[in-house]
C-alpha cells in the first residue's frame, strides 16, 4: 500500500487561488485624456471650415482684379499671400478661446493649444489656396468631402482600418496631421513645435511656393478707361 503522506498535496489549501491565477494583469494609464478626450475631433470641423473660408476669400479676393501695372499686382500678391499667416493667428486663437468658454475644456498651456491651430489652419489655408489657384473653385468639393469621408475614418483603431487604406490613403490625409499633433499636445506633453507641427510647416511651404508659382505666370489685367 502506497504512504497516506505522498497523497497529502504540499500546497496548502491558502494558496490554491495563487496556483488558479498566476499573473495578475493591472491597468495603468500613462497619459489619461481625462475630459479632453473629444477635443481633436470637435476642433476639426471649426478648423477646417474655416481653412475652407480663409482660401476662398484670399481667392475671390484677387479673381480679376483690375492691375494698373504689373508692380501693383505683385504688390498685391504679396499682401495675399502673407494673409494667410495673420488669418491663421487669429483664427487659432479665436477657436481655442472658443472651445475653453463654450466648450468648457480647461487646456494645461491656452497659449501652446492655440499656435499650434493656428498653425494648421495657416497650412491648410496656404494647400487650399495653391490648389484652387491653379485648378480653380470647382475643387473645392474635394476638400468639403473630408469633412464627411476623412474624419469618421480618422477615428478609427487601427486594427479596424483596411491595410490599402492605412497604408496608402491615411498617410496623406491633412487631416490626420492636425488630430494627431493635437493629441501629442494634450496628451503627451509635447509643445507646439511637434513632429506634426514640422509636417504642417512643410505643408505650408509648398502650398506657399505653389501659389507664387502660379502668380508668376499671371499677367496683370490692366484697367482700361472709357473715354
């Protein structure tokens, strides 16, 4: 007969949860969104609308105009295109106070919140702009349909996005460089100048080189006096 003692089993009955649950697994989250979760998303549509607007006024504004040499339209040209700086200022701040005194949100620096959308705004203004000065109004329905197609895919997980669509649409999308720098700003830390900050400055750049290229080849409509 075998020895009552090797059936006796060496773990006391205390730790037989110990035995059932080996690891246990805790959740700590290294930077909470806390009440600033729907910020990037509820800045978009205000941002990007107004991006929209900014372009189309700098637009019309020299559609035609009449030039009494071509000196007054570079002159001009010029005016229009530093606007877009001035515009992108004053835009980011009125929005980042408008979302702190309508919106309620409390953001740890006002001041980092509100250059880095006034940044993006400047740089959407500058692509908007570039484009429809060589294409002209009609495109303007393109960028409208980000609105309605970019954003809801925007907020997405990864692992819900189609590899064609994350690998060759997501990248470009404007959008998803003002989402995500929003989100380095108020969730990580990071100041206004941000990798995606150097995106949309890159951004602005080539929208701004874009539209002087096309001022360039413009000649001036001279005024013609009826005598």
């Amino acid at each position: 007969m075998r020895d009552l003692s090797s059936l006796i089993s060496p773990v006391q009955p205390d730790k037989v949860p110990l035995l059932a649950n080996p690891i246990e697994a805790s959740v700590k989250k290294l930077n909470p969104v806390g009440d600033l979760a729907t910020v990037p998303t509820a800045l978009f549509v205000p941002l990007w609308i107004a991006s929209l607007m900014g372009a189309v006024m700098f637009y019309l504004s020299g559609t035609k105009r009449p030039f009494s040499s071509r000196t007054a339209m570079t002159k001009f040209q010029l005016f229009q295109a530093l606007m877009p700086i001035v515009y992108g200022l004053f835009t980011g701040y009125l929005v980042a106070w408008y979302s702190t005194w309508v919106l309620g949100y409390v953001f740890e620096s006002f001041n980092t919140v509100a250059i880095f959308i006034s940044i993006a705004v400047t740089a959407f203004v500058y692509m908007i702009l570039s484009v429809v000065s060589w294409l002209r109004l009609p495109v303007l329905a393109f960028f409208a349909l980000f609105i309605f197609f970019g954003l809801p895919l925007i907020q997405l997980v990864p692992e819900m996005i189609s590899s064609f669509y994350g690998d060759y649409i997501l990248p470009w999308l404007p959008i998803r460089f003002l989402i995500d720098g929003i989100k380095e700003v108020l969730f990580f830390g990071e100041g206004a100048m941000n990798h995606y900050t150097n995106i949309l400055l890159g951004i602005a750049i080539g929208g701004f080189v874009l539209l002087w290229l096309k001022n360039l080849m413009m000649k001036p409509v001279v005024n013609e006096e009826v005598e």
